[in-house]
C-alpha cells in the first residue's frame, strides 16, 4: 500500500484499516464482528473493509474458512508505523488502535522515555502465541546462561515500570518465570502444538496467589502527612492488593522500604512496607529494597 493509496481513503477509512493490522499482526486474527463491534459499522461495511485491506496489501491476511476469519500471511508486511508504546497500551489497555497520527494535546505534557522498548516485531510473534495458546520457540540471552534457545509457553505480559516481561512457562527449566522482551530473538510461534496441563498459568502458584500489602509513610520521612496526601491514603497507608509474580517490580519501582526495621535512609524512601512478613514467599522479593527473610534474619542472628 503506497502513501497515495492511503491519502486516497477518508480518515475514519484508514482508522479502521489500521485497526485490522493492528489485530492480525499482534493477535493473529480478525473476524468482520471485529470490526462492527469496535467502529458501530454494519456487517456489509466491514465486509468492504477486510475486502480493501486485502487488495492493498496483497500477502498481508488470509481467509481462514475453517476458523471463519482473517489470519496473518505468511507474507505479511506492515504498512501503518505504529510507535511502541501505542501498542503496549492497545494490547494491555484497550486503546490507541487508530491510525498513528501525531494527536494535538490539549493540556502540555512530558512523559519520562523508557530507555528500551520491545521490537514489534517479536512483539507481535509473543502476544499471537498468548491470544492462541501456543508454545513459542525463542533464543534467549541472558546475563548468567548467554544465548540459549528454549520453548516457552506465554500467558501474559508485565511491565515492571522499566522494562516490559513476558510471564511463562519454561520448558527448559520446567518452572514458570519472567522473560524480558528485549532479550528475546527469533520468535517462532509453534502453531498446533499442545500445551500440557502443567504448563498452563492457573498452575503458577505465583501469578495465581494475590498479596496484600499496607504501605506506610517511612518513619524516617518528615511531614508524614504529605505522602499520606501524595499517595491518597486511607487511614494513613495504602492498601494494595498484588499478584505476587509482581510484587517485587512494584515494591522496587516505588522505592519502598521493606526491612522489617525501616532502616534504609534516603529521600527516596518515602514508603515502608508495614508487614515484612506478608511478601514472605514471593519469589521476586528480592528485588525489594532491604528485604531479608525471616530465613535470613535468623542466619543473621546467629551469627552476631
């Protein structure tokens, strides 16, 4: 599809055009329903649709009349340049799937850059095998094993307020675990292979456990009044409730003390987690800024 081609269609055309990219490459499919549930257009109108985004890029979507719906071709090509961050927030919040247009904002604004973003395409091979319930193979590169090629089977995605994980289970090691997006390459969705009962997320005992947390003004801090205010609490703490695969990501991103003491000192202290005790056995809660165990305090303690 050339430029001309799409400066010939009208606006709202175009939107919808887009939407059916943005469907087929990071989902995988779209039926015509698709397209009159989220525009409020008749059948015959996305009939039309599906019809001309076919015609002008030839390759892109196949008729599947098996599943009755549009799928990814194995030529696929795409034509709308969508940045990253519009498409993390359609996949995870449901919004910004029109045309990329540069939109006027009423209100000035600067958002902080993310110092990495996810390749859309690998992107779209990883969110296609969660809307498919597919395994998918993937090069991985991490710090500790380098460049290991695994299967993985995907469920879902986590942003931890820096960089952007895919939660699933690990064939390699037979656990479930988090897979950060920029290190994975090469993608392959493996299409009819079968997912084990084990390997499903209502099996992550992670993921599935839900952790309630009570965060405090830190004692350290002058004027608790004003974080209280910051950060509406109630009663003085803010009541979270948090799947644990996440709670170490949320407790590191907002600085929040965890040692059972409140012992760190800084400024960006402003919070202490009340009850260490209550992110015991979450695996990720390491990362939380001077948590120690009830394990590792014992060991402490016997070592003094």
């Amino acid at each position: 599809m050339s430029y001309e081609q799409l400066a010939d269609l009208t606006q709202p055309q175009r939107d919808r055009l887009a939407f059916v990219e943005l469907r087929v490459r990071f989902i995988g499919e779209i039926r015509r329903q698709d397209l009159v549930s989220r525009f409020g257009i008749q059948s015959a109108a996305a009939t039309r649709d599906l019809a001309l985004y076919k015609e002008l890029t030839p390759g892109n979507i196949d008729y599947d009349a098996t599943a009755k719906a549009y799928v990814l071709g194995e030529d696929f090509r795409p034509v709308f340049d969508f940045p990253q961050e519009r498409v993390l927030s359609w996949l995870t919040q449901g919004f910004g799937d029109g045309e990329p247009l540069r939109i006027k904002v009423w209100v000035n604004n600067e958002i902080s850059a993310r110092l990495t973003q996810p390749d859309l395409d690998g992107l779209a091979c990883v969110t296609r095998a969660i809307h498919q319930e597919c395994p998918l193979r993937i090069e991985y590169h991490s710090i500790s094993s380098g460049r290991t090629q695994r299967e993985i089977v995907p469920f879902a995605l986590i942003d931890n307020g820096l960089r952007w994980h895919v939660r699933a289970f690990d064939r390699k090691t037979r656990e479930f675990r988090d897979f950060v997006l920029t290190r994975i390459k090469r993608p392959t969705v493996l299409k009819g292979s079968e997912i084990e009962a084990h390997e499903r997320s209502d099996q992550d005992i992670q993921w599935t456990r839900i952790v309630e947390i009570d965060l405090v003004p830190h004692p350290d801090q002058p004027r608790p009044e004003i974080t209280e205010m910051d950060y509406g609490m109630h009663n003085g703490a803010l009541h979270m409730k948090l799947r644990a695969a996440t709670v170490g990501y949320v407790l590191r991103k907002w600085s929040v003390d965890c040692s059972p003491d409140h012992s760190l000192r800084g400024p960006e202290y402003r919070l202490w987690l009340k009850d260490h005790l209550a992110i015991y056995g979450v695996k990720n809660a390491v990362l939380a800024p001077g948590y120690r165990s009830p394990d590792q305090q014992r060991l402490e303690a016997e070592a003094d």
